[in-house]
C-alpha cells in the first residue's frame, strides 16, 4: 500500500497566519492527490484534487501544490472557520490511503 | 443540492453483521461512483471499496474483501454497506462519499457519518 506521511500531525496558528501542510507519498502517484477538511461533528470537506485543482465552492484561500511526491496544502490567512483538521489522500493506486491528519488549532 | 442522509447509530456484537445506508439526492444517483470509508478512535481515514449505482460493478480493499459488501437501490437512490463477522477493531464512523465521476477516485461530497460501535 502507499504510505501517506502528513506534517505536522497538529499546529497552532493565529487568525490571518499563513499556514502549510505537508504530505508525503511513498511512491510516485503523479498528482492523484486530494485535501479534505474535517470538523469535528461533521461531514468532512472536499477542498483540493489533482494536487492543485479547487473544488467547487472552495475559496481561493486553499491551495495546492506538488513538488515530486511531496504535496503542499496553504491557506494564504487563516480565519477561525478553518481550524479543523486536514487530510490527504492519494488515489493513484489501490487501497486509496490517507495521511494521518494535520489538526489546525488556535494560538 | 447534493446531500446524503446516512441510517442512525448502531451497536453490535463481536461476528454479527451491520448494514449503513445512504440516501442521495439533489443528483443524478447512477451517474456518480459511491465509497464507504471510515474511521476508528485514534486512526486515520480508511476507505473500504466503491459501487459504480450505474451498473452495480464494485470494487473492495483487499483488507476487507470476504467481509464486506457494498449495494444499491436505484429506485431509492440509496447506497448500503454491509461489514459481517465484527469484531472490535470494527468500531468506527462510517461515511459514503460521492465520487466525482462514475469510478474516478476523486471526491467530492461526504455523508454526515454513522457511528457503529461493536461490544460484547
């Protein structure tokens, strides 16, 4: 199975921080990489595929990026509706693997 | 608007068999592939397989092929999946979540989730 390694595991941040999330695949996967949001109590969010594409409905803040099989996720200023936690989650391969999230909490 | 309505919280024995559903609406049903994936206490997201509602064509994790079964009623426009032989380890939220196309692994909407807790 891909490995999917997500850095940091938790941060603290300040509202209008810019804040960067890291995930790293064990093997190439081109750029079949996505960014969720997750609450806790509720549905979690699609916010990214295809390592760089926005989701509809998805605000420009949330970006991504990907350098060989390290992908970036940057929310360009943080505002208090963004700390949650995030995931990865490549779908180049089966079993579709995730990262083991990044929770994003208030400084 | 898409949304699913996933089936109330349940709890199991350890080899019973537990059936999740999720009813769609606001789209066309057979149009997208549905997952199942789920979460446990402390661990990461794990998906669990898809349904193409188009055709009835599945496909598992190998982790959980034999106990697993994912389903649909197009008429309903509702997804089922049913996990057998439970076992602790089993306890988790359970989500379906659209895919963005008929099978191209990418989501885009996810349920609100349902609780299966598996105790003796």
């Amino acid at each position: 199975d891909i490995q999917m390694t997500q850095s940091p595991s938790s941060l603290s941040a300040s509202v209008g921080d810019r804040v960067t999330i890291t995930c790293r695949a064990s093997q190439g996967i081109n750029n079949d990489l996505a960014w969720f949001q997750h609450k806790p109590g509720k549905a979690p969010k699609s916010l990214i595929y295809a390592a760089s594409s926005l989701q509809s409905g998805v605000p420009s803040k949330f970006s991504g990026s990907r350098s060989g099989t390290d992908f970036t996720l940057t929310i360009s200023s943080l505002q208090p509706e963004d700390f949650a936690t995030y995931y990865c989650q490549q779908y180049n391969t089966y079993p579709l693997t995730f990262g083991g999230g990044t929770k994003v909490e208030i400084k | 608007q898409v949304q699913f309505v996933q089936s109330g919280t349940e709890v199991k024995k350890p080899g019973a068999s537990v059936k999740v559903s999720c009813e769609a609406s606001g789209y066309t049903f057979i149009s997208y592939a549905m997952h199942w994936v789920r979460q446990a206490p402390g661990q990461r997201l794990e998906w669990m397989g898809w349904i193409n509602p188009g055709n009835g064509n599945t496909k598992y994790s190998q982790k959980f092929q034999g106990r697993v079964i994912i389903t649909r009623d197009i008429s309903a426009s509702i997804a089922y999946m049913e996990l057998s032989s439970l076992r602790s380890e089993d306890t988790a939220v359970y989500y379906c979540v659209r895919d963005k196309s008929t099978v191209a692994n990418v989501f885009d909407f996810w349920g609100q989730g349902t609780v299966v807790t598996v105790s003796s």
